[in-house]
C-alpha cells in the first residue's frame, strides 16, 4: 500500500533527527584537535548522512517534494544530495514553485544536470521554465528531434494555456484497425503512460476522428474494426485554448483524459486529469493569496526581502484607499468636534456596508465563475437591492437602538439607522457592479473586487454617516 | 464532438427565447374571446413546448443542469417537465445543491418519483438525502436487497467522508485468475464504469489485495496469472475516512479510482477522481462563500427570506466586532474632542493592520493545508514579525510623513508613526496564532480566522493610536 500521509510525518520526524545530528557532527568535526578525533566525526557524519538515504529510499517523489518544503533551505540541500538519482528530477517536477526556484538556485550546474538529466521530454518541458537558459539549451540538445521540435513548441505557449498542461505521451489507433491488431499494437509497444483510460483514432493523414475507451477495446472482439467499437465523442482541445476551460470541460464531463490537436485537426497531444487538477489546485490556492493582497505564494524559508516585497503592491493601494477615505472624515472635522460620539460610531456605518457588500461581492462572482448570468445582471442587482433594504432596516435598526443605549440622543440614533441603511444599499449596488466592471475591463473579477469595494462602502459610509449628521445634528 | 460551453449558451439563448414564446402564448390563451382562437393559442403553444423538446435532446445532463440553473424558478419547471425522461434523474443529479432544492420542491411527487426512478443505486444514494423521506423509503423498496443494503449502509456516512463519495461499481478479479480469464470475464459482463482505469485484486475471502491498471491487463499474456502482471501498491480507503483525506491522496499520487475496504478489509467499492473533483470544487466553493460571510451558496432565484436568512449570522457577529471597537474608541472621545485629526487619522491605523494581517493569515492557512508545518509555528512567527517590522518602519514612516503633510505637527506624525509600526507587530502575532488556534479549538482555520484577526487589528489599532495620543499629544 502506498505510503499515506503520517508515514510521511513520521519519516519527516526521523529525517529531521538525523539533519540535526548532522549540524553537531560538522560542528563537531571543525572544533576537535587530534586528527584520529577529526577522522571519528567524519565517519559518523557519513553513517549519518547514509542513514538519510537510507530513510528517503522508495518514498514517492510527490511526498520527497513535501519533505524537501518543510525543511529550511541548507537542510534542503542536504536531503536533495541524499536523494535516490532516480527520483531527483521528478521531485524537482513535484516541488511548488516558490520552493522549487530556492532548490534550484542552490544547486551547482553539473547537480542541476544530472538531477534533470533523465527526465522525458513531457516532463523537462515542464520544468523548463524554472531552470536556467543555458541549462535547457545544454539539455535539450540531447533529446532526439521530435522532442527537441516538442520543446520548442510547447515553450511557445503561455502560462495557463492547454499547451502548458498537455502532454505527447497520446497512443493513436488507425480507424482502420481491428481490435485484435490494436491489442497486438499495444503488447508491442512500450508500457502504457498512466491515466490513460482511452486511445485515440485518427485515419491517415493523424487527423482526430475520436476515440475509444480501454474498457471498450478489452471487450471488443479481436475481428472487429475500433471504428465499430464505437467512437466515442470527444471534447478536443487546442494548445492556445485556456486551462481553465479544459478544467470545466473536464469537471462538467467527468473526463480522464482529452486529445489536443493542432489548427488543422491533427493529434498532437494529450491533457490528462492530474495535470488538470493541479491546475484547478494552483488557480485556487493563488485565489486565496490574491484575495488577501498576495502576489504569490511565500516559501516558508524564503529570505526576509523576498517576503517584504510580496506583500508590497497590496498594502501602497491599501494605503491609498485608506487615506482617500480619511480625506472623507477630514471634510467633517468641524461636526466631529461638536459632535465627537460620530466619531465613535462611524466605524460601524464603514464597517457593516463592507461586509454585506463583500457577501453579494462573493455571489456574483460565483455566478459568473458558473457561467450561471445570462444578462447583465439587472435581476441579480434587484435581488441584491431588496436584501440590503431588508438588512438595512433590520441592523440599521438595531444598530440605532445600540447607539441611543448609549448616547440617549433620538436624532443621533435615526442618523444612524439612516445612514447603515444607505450604506447596504450602496454596498448592494457597488457589490453587483464592481465583479462586472472588472470583468467588462478584462480583469479577473476574484482579484480585485474586495478592495474596489470596501473604498467605495468606506468612502461612501463616511460621507453618508457624517454628512446627515452634519445636516440634522448641528 | 461534445458540446461546448459556446454551444450551451447558443442552447440557452434559443430555450429562453421559446420560454419567452410561452409566456406570451399563456396568457393570450386567457384573454382569447373566441372557443376557434383559444384552440390556436392552446396549439401554437404545444408546438413551442414540443420545439424546446427538441432543443434539450442531446444534451449531456450536466449541461441540462447549467441551463436549468440559469433560469427563474417557474421557467425551471416548465423546461424540466419537457427533459428526455432518460435525462431528468442525471440532471437532478447534477445540479448545484441550492438549485435541486428548488426544483425538487416544486415537483409532484408522481414526477419526481418518475423522475429518479431510473437511476442506479449510487446515483440514488446520491440524491437521497435531498428527496423527501416518503419517496426515498418508496424508492429504496424497487431495489434489490444489495442495492438497499448498500443505500441503508452509505446514508449512514455523514457528509464529508469517503462513504458519501464511494460506488459500488467496482470491478473485481480474483487473485488466481490468469489474464485471459479476467479478458473474458469482463467480455461476458456489463460494459465496465466510465473512470475505470484499474481492477481490483482480491483473494477468495474478498479481501483486496492490490489492483492492476486495465493497460498492463490489456498487454498481459493470457496465460499469464493477474498476480504476476503487477500487483501496484494501492492507496485504500475506509468508508469513515474523510474526503478531504481522499483528495490529498488523489492529488498527490495522480490516482484516478481507488478502491474503499470495510474493518476486515473487504473490497466493497471504490472512489474515483470525477467524484474528488467535483468534492473538492464545493469544498473551494464553500470556502470562499465562508470566508465572505455566507452560510452557503444561494440560488439565483431564491425567495428573498432565505438570502435574508444566509447573510444574518455574520452581520450579526460583524455588529458585535464593530460595537467593540467602537466601544475603544469611546475611551478615548475627551481625545479626540481636543485633537480632531485623530478621528480622521484613526481608520488608516486599523486598516493597514488588518490587511497585512490578513497577508500572514493566508500565508499560514496554506502553509497548514500543505502540511508544511511542523513545529508550533515558532519559525513562522519569527519571520512574520521580521517582516512587519519592516514594513511597520516603512509604511509607518510614509503615513506618518502624509500625516505631516496634512496637520503640520510633528508629533501628530510621529505617534500616527508609531501606532502603524505596533499595529503591524499586533497584526503579524495575531496572523499567525488566531489560524493555530482555531485549528486548536478544532475549528477550519480558513473560515473565522479573518473576522478574528480584523477585530484584533481594528481594537488594538484604535487602541494603540488614541492611547499613545493621549499620552503624547494632550
């Protein structure tokens, strides 16, 4: 059975283990006087570091990449020497990006070479970008031609495209042969790469005519043509299609595996559902970090610069955002000096007008991500609306009882209804345009929104709370 | 070719379109005088309904869904009482939670029983927790006694364990079966489950005992015994695992099914990639509709009390986090009377605590998720100080200098200064321990970390800033 998660755990604990004796051993070696002392530590340093091996030998790469990211960078270095030859490369293949580039940045040039050195094509393609330049030139030299014209093509495609994602790992049948010569065809060949639930078939000239599913090859019988196996329909994607909607063809038809096929209709390629669902993973987890004013993910053990500038371009527009809004207040100065309890309160006015909007924020956005908005919104806005009036009255109310609990102002505590209430509103109708402006704007509507937002319910909050009460209270 | 997402919007264009058609067409059936026009209203308005048949034929059910979804809750029904009867209990099957809700509220229960009755006994134990009980128990008795087993045994598993996700489609070879045999088994039987990239080894006792990919089967020698073709190490799952659990594993080994064993481990189904993806998309859904303060997802044409309804807990929770800052504030109102600026100033401190705190706790949430961490978090703690006393120093200093821009006093300036390098501090320990915390208290870190950390940063921001101006301005 297949290591599961705690056996990770586990072997991580032991690794940690023998990476701190390796610390004392080289402390050790450097500070010892005699020479029989020094040749003691090394030898025990050696054990250790065989012991190391030893505990990483038939791990999954995918589980040596989780190992390799939860360790600081020198331990790192350290554990990648140790690794079996063969899993080096595909480890590198396995590794989160950010990780990754720390991994390779230490390595030597001659390391890189012969940790990459026997990967496929399919997978060299995909860790090119990572690498230096004149490490993949030296590279791919070394691949025969029809790999080096795959690398070259596939290098052309831009980050979340097909082309990114696919592979040429495809097995084709000829329409035109039977079963039996196609189970023959694949005995011949070499093993079958994994997720590969259908063959493709093409006629003569490679051109795409569809395909058959394993399981109906197995039961077919050998005289039969595959073209009367049935040809099943198949969604075909082209290198220059978007990843994301080979992942919602993927998801909405429940596929394994999708052909790709050049302009003229020629197999090329294929994209499977790992590679699919890694993609699916990556686009969420950098929603996530996006959202919270992230340019991309950090690696834990990154140094301190790199850190201090992801989190830059976020906190300048908050910045921004934030002291526009303190312009708003500075318009009020004098009604604050009279009335100072509006000072208290207005964080409340600002703070519930971003949280209803954010809720209709996260709606729309979902309707639009589930293609479920036909026209441009107007019965969504009004939905939206009547919500916000509803809540507006309800927490607007509430709010103004609070606030007269305290101050035992009536005029105080209607300003206040009046302006949460007006404050929902703005935030229904900012929360409904905003995800829709940026999409007409070419943006991705994830991304942005909440800040957009939350300056307009800030802004508008301020104003509206500050300036009835500059108009009823003074 | 199958349908694309451009052909399903085409599709829908023509359905609303014929929707469109049979509005007008009712309501002049009323108002016609004569018994001649009322039978040509009545016959135009069949033939349109017999057209929008024939627009929905063909169509995979998860498009019928998307189609379904995008419509107001009347035109729902009309268009699922025209589906092809085969369809009607896979689109049910496919639709998003919220939407079945309303379709399955709005039918008879003749329709609906109509309507599912066809469907396999996974398919069914899928559905049934959204049915009502009267026709589960209806339905559950036209099964045979395995299937109402099998339904009784998985209603058993509550939501978010393998057992929701397993099928009992498994297929199964015995352990001393040679490769030809198996061919000829599978040959004999039903078609085999779409996802069926591997078969599962068991010994006479049914206990599993590996699997083998249908591609090493289809290259085997027929006299060759299964065993010998490569028993691959099979990741195996128990019904009461969790499916967050699964789809780690999915992920991380590439894998397309996987089998499920009971206690004694007994083969008894399995779990495939279609139904993890599709796990993990509501898992991602939900998230972020949590994060945004909503219990859950909402039908676009829902009836205003329920989205009234889903958005109340937050706003509740926000209007008790906002009292209490503002309640911080109220400390300080003898301040603010003699120094206004502080009102204006106050909200840039509160913000930019609460953004870069939100930086760390997305950073610390993808860090866990990842398993990435394996102390305390002590080193993480460390690094995200570091990082906001930089960007305290930094930013700090720019708002301070902005601040002397506007008032001209220094030490206005200079406690504004201050108060954003102690926010920021404040920030980066909450980020990091409001995440460990939760996840202490046995809670998701990703949902209330956020609300948590705000009102952290907001109280301490208002705090720090209104206090040290006490202190040094008055």
């Amino acid at each position: 059975m297949t290591v599961s998660r705690d056996d990770v755990k586990a072997r991580l604990d032991q690794i940690s283990h023998l990476l701190e004796r390796h610390r004392v051993l080289e402390s050790l070696a450097g500070r010892q006087g005699s020479e029989k002392r020094d040749l003691l530590a090394h030898m025990q340093r050696r054990e250790n570091l065989v012991e190391l091996e030893r505990r990483l030998r038939g791990m999954h790469p995918a589980d040596l990449a989780l190992i390799l990211a939860s360790l600081p960078t020198t331990d790192r270095l350290i554990v990648f020497r140790q690794l079996p030859p063969r899993e080096t490369g595909l480890t590198l293949v396995e590794l989160d990006d950010e990780v990754r580039a720390s991994v390779i940045g230490e390595l030597r040039p001659d390391e890189l070479i012969q940790a990459v050195g026997a990967l496929d094509a399919d997978d060299f393609a995909y860790l090119a970008p990572s690498l230096p330049d004149d490490i993949v030139t030296e590279l791919s030299a070394t691949f025969g031609s029809a790999d080096r014209s795959w690398l070259v093509d596939t290098a052309a495609y831009g980050e979340g495209t097909v082309g990114r994602l696919m592979r040429q790992d495809v097995v084709a049948l000829r329409l035109d042969q039977t079963a039996g010569e196609a189970v023959n065809q694949l005995r011949a060949g070499v093993p079958l790469p994994s997720q590969t639930d259908r063959l493709f078939l093409v006629d003569v000239r490679h051109l795409l005519r569809g395909s058959l599913p394993i399981s109906e090859l197995i039961r077919g019988h050998p005289d039969t043509p595959v073209a009367d196996l049935g040809i099943a329909e198949t969604a075909a994607f082209r290198p220059s299609d978007p990843a994301s909607r080979a992942a919602k063809t993927f998801e909405r038809y429940d596929l394994v595996s999708a052909p790709v096929v050049d302009d003229l209709g020629k197999l090329i390629g294929r994209i499977t559902i790992d590679s699919v669902v890694d993609y699916m993973r990556d686009a969420s987890d950098q929603d996530a970090l996006t959202r919270a004013g992230l340019r991309g993910a950090e690696d834990l053990f990154a140094p301190l610069s790199e850190s201090v500038r992801n989190r830059w371009p976020w906190l300048a527009l908050n910045l921004v955002t934030a002291f526009a809004a303190s312009r708003v207040i500075g318009v009020f100065e004098d009604t604050i000096a009279r009335v100072v309890a509006l000072a208290t309160l207005m964080p409340i006015v600002a703070s519930i007008g971003g949280n209803t909007g954010n809720q209709t924020v996260a709606l729309v956005i979902r309707a639009l991500a589930l293609d479920q908005l036909r026209d441009t919104g107007g019965r969504l806005a009004r939905k939206e609306l009547l919500v916000s009036a509803v809540n507006g009255l309800t927490w607007g109310g509430v709010v103004g009882v609070l606030a007269y609990g305290i101050y035992r102002s009536a005029s105080l505590s209607v300003v206040m209804t009046a302006a949460v209430f007006l404050n929902l509103v703005v935030a229904a109708l900012a929360g409904v345009a905003v995800p829709f402006a940026l999409r007409w704007a070419g943006r991705d509507p994830a991304h942005g929104a909440s800040v957009v937002l939350t300056f307009v319910t800030d802004g508008a909050g301020f104003f509206m709370f500050l300036g009835l009460a500059t108009v009823f209270l003074l």
